[in-house]
C-alpha cells in the first residue's frame, strides 16, 4: 500500500537549517509528482512546494521563495525539503503528500525557536 514517511523534523534557532526527508513506497514514485504542505497550530494546512516526477520543475509558496528547496531521488524513492534561514513563523508539522494517489504521511515537526 502507499506509505510516505517523514523525517527530519525538530527544534532549530531561527537562522537556523533543516532537511526534511519522505521516504515513499507502494507506489511508482518515479512517475508521482510530489509535494510538501504545513500545518501550523490553530491554522489552515497550506501549500510548500511542489516537484515534478523527473525534478525538471518546482513552485513554491512565496512565504518560503529563495530559502527552501524542494528536490527529489527516484533511486531512493525520496523528496527532500531543504529550509534555510528559518524564522518562527515556519513553525508547523510539515507534510509530505503524493497527488496522484491523494496520500499523506503522519508528519514531522519542525519548531523554530530561540
């Protein structure tokens, strides 16, 4: 069955970097454009970043334009989110969804904080 995990998530100083991981599997994810959304505490869930199945194209949400990277290995059947220059309003639980399929993974939090 379709399975997206996660990870990567946890407390960073603003400024801050992380790389969050989904790790996919039960479906061909080389043929699946991918995308990341966030949740954050008492708001909507909204869009991050997108990816096209061969990685030729992104789009990203102007809140996080010019500090996250959204990027993919079809040999590990993994997308990645790079996230430079965090700020505390990036606070959120960070999703990773596969569209063709409409599945999420659980999630992995991602807290910016001094």
């Amino acid at each position: 069955q379709v399975q997206l995990v996660e990870s990567g998530g946890g407390l960073v100083q603003p400024g801050g970097s992380l790389r969050l991981s989904c790790a996919a599997s039960g479906f061909p994810f080389s043929n699946s454009p991918m995308r990341w959304y966030r949740q954050a505490p008492e708001k909507e869930r909204e869009f991050v970043a997108s990816i096209t199945s061969i990685g030729g194209n992104t789009n990203y949400a102007h809140s996080v334009k010019g500090r996250f990277t959204i990027s993919r290995d079809n040999a590990k059947n993994t997308v990645y989110l790079q996230m430079n220059s965090l700020k505390p309003e990036d606070t959120a639980v960070y999703y990773c969804y596969v569209i063709a399929y409409d599945y999420w993974g659980q999630g992995t939090q991602v807290t910016v904080s001094s």
